[in-house]
C-alpha cells in the first residue's frame, strides 16, 4: 500500500492520503501474527492508532459447501454494524 500509493517516494502524500483518518482497523479473518505483524507496522508508518477486530470467515465454508453439492446456498443471518461502537 505504502509503495502502491506512491508515500514511499513522497511521504508528504500520506497526509493528503490519510490526514483525515484516526485508526487502522485489521479486520481479520484468521490467527496469524504476520499479517497481524504487517498490519501494526502499516498502521504505526501512517501515523495511525492499531486496531484488530476477529472478524473469521463467517458462513463461506457451508455456502462453498452447499453450492458445490448442489444445493442452495443459505440464508445470510449476521448483520455488520457499520460505524462507530
């Protein structure tokens, strides 16, 4: 991401990019510690407070599941809360 946008060659950019944000928030879907590791670093470079939240795959197993056998896939029954806690 650093690279992608450009902030590596012109730091100043990640104002321009990020002055209006807070935190990062690392949505993740598995235990593993580098990414976990990866995202900190991200997070710390762009000027920015950490947060983690274990989000897991949620229903893509049994709808993967169901769908290669044939079958309808289920009905979604988790709601994502949108916004501030």
């Amino acid at each position: 991401m650093i690279k992608g946008l450009g902030i590596d060659r012109h730091p100043e950019l990640r104002e321009q990019y990020f002055g209006n944000y807070r935190r990062l928030v690392y949505l993740a879907q598995t235990d593993d510690p580098a990414l976990a590791t990866a995202a900190k670093r991200a997070a710390r470079r762009l000027g920015l407070d950490y947060e983690q939240r274990n989000t897991g795959y949620g229903q893509l197993g049994t709808t993967i599941a169901a769908v290669a056998a044939g079958r309808p896939a289920p009905a979604v029954t988790s709601v994502i809360q949108l916004g501030g806690r």
